[in-house]
C-alpha cells in the first residue's frame, strides 16, 4: 500500500505556479482569509492572481487605510493582519499604519510591489527606498528578486511577526518581474528554511529592524 502511495505521488508533482500565485497560496497555507489594499501598476500580476485563491480582498480607498484595518484586523481576531499596496507612493501611504502596529506590537504583514529587478536603484518610474524608510518602525524587511524566495519569505515574515516578546509589523517588497515567473510550489513544506535575516537582493540590503 506504501509503495502505491509512493507511485500515486510520483505520478502527481506539485502544481506549477506563477510567482503571483506562490503568494496568494502562502498566504492561504499561513491560515489568511481577509487582506486589506489598493492596486497598483507593479503589484497587478499579483492581483490578477487573486480570484483563484479562497481569500476576501477589502478594496480601500487609500493605502494608509490598509495599514490600519490590517492593524485593527490583528486586534480584534488575534490574527496577523495583512496589508497589500503597489511600489512607490502607494508603499510610502503603508508607513503611518506601519508605525501604529510596530510602537503598539500589533502583527501585521505589508505585501508591497516593487520596480522590475533588471531596473532597481535607477530612480525608475514610482521606484523608492521603501525598505531603508520602513526599517526603523519594522521588525523585518525583505526585498524579493527571485521567485524561489517568496515563499520562504512570507512564511518567515508570519513567524516573527508574531514572535514574542514583542509581535510587531513585518514588510516584504516583491520585485515585479518575479509575479510572473513559475515555479514549483511544494505545499507539503510546513516549515521551510528560514530566508537570511541580513540577505542582499537587487543591491539593496533587507536587514532586521527592531
């Protein structure tokens, strides 16, 4: 019976997904069904992924305000509140709400768009240094350039968000191009290794915060 078991898996490899949908499916592995946001240019593959994946999207009419019903989300359920915007000005709209659940240790995660890497640290259209703002009023930041990383990453951004003795807000800035790559998604994985702390993506460090 073992061994039919074994066939029958070896028959049926893991789904192969595009980088957008590794994102919904962490989420949904990491027990997530409400996210707050406002879409954007760099964050639309992931967007566009969405209507597959078992998770209700609250539409706000600003991005602050999807950092503080993620925040008000975490108070009130005991769970982590998840908040999703574009690159740029809509990243820069999260960091109030950032700052409320970080001074208050209320843990959130802040999904944000990014530039393509091939473009990063060329001033390109709505491209800012959302990780250098973000790191004093965060726990953790990520700059993702590659498609293997995103699982790993969103997994680790729910374990210290909630880490004790301080739970707190958590950011991870998914590089554009890496929406659109496949890959295959091990679901059977509970616990991957755990991303670098102090790993270098693009150029640009993402380091701990507090």
């Amino acid at each position: 019976m073992g061994s039919d078991a074994n066939t029958h898996a070896s028959n049926n490899p893991p789904a192969r997904l595009t980088g957008a949908e590794i994102v919904w499916a962490t989420l949904v592995g990491e027990g997530v069904t409400d996210v707050f946001g406002y879409p954007g240019g760099a964050i639309l593959p992931v967007y566009d992924a969405l209507r597959k994946f078992p998770i209700h999207h609250v539409l706000v009419r600003h991005e602050q305000g999807a950092a503080h019903m993620a925040d008000g989300y975490a108070r009130a359920s005991g769970k982590v509140g998840v908040a999703i915007a574009t690159s740029g000005p809509g990243a820069t709209n999260l960091v109030t709400g950032i700052a409320t659940a970080m001074l208050d240790s209320i843990p959130i995660v802040c999904i944000t768009g990014n530039v393509s890497s091939k473009v990063l640290g060329t001033d390109a259209f709505q491209e800012v240094d959302i990780t250098g703002i973000t790191l004093p009023v965060t726990k953790h930041n990520f700059l993702i350039s590659r498609t293997e990383e995103i699982a790993p990453a969103i997994r680790y951004a729910f374990q210290i968000a909630n880490r004790p003795p301080r739970p707190g807000a958590r950011r991870y800035y998914q590089g554009r191009a890496t929406g659109h790559s496949n890959l295959r998604l091990c679901r059977g994985q509970a616990t991957p290794p755990s991303p670098s702390p102090h790993a270098e993506c693009g150029g640009t460090r993402a380091g701990a915060g507090r």
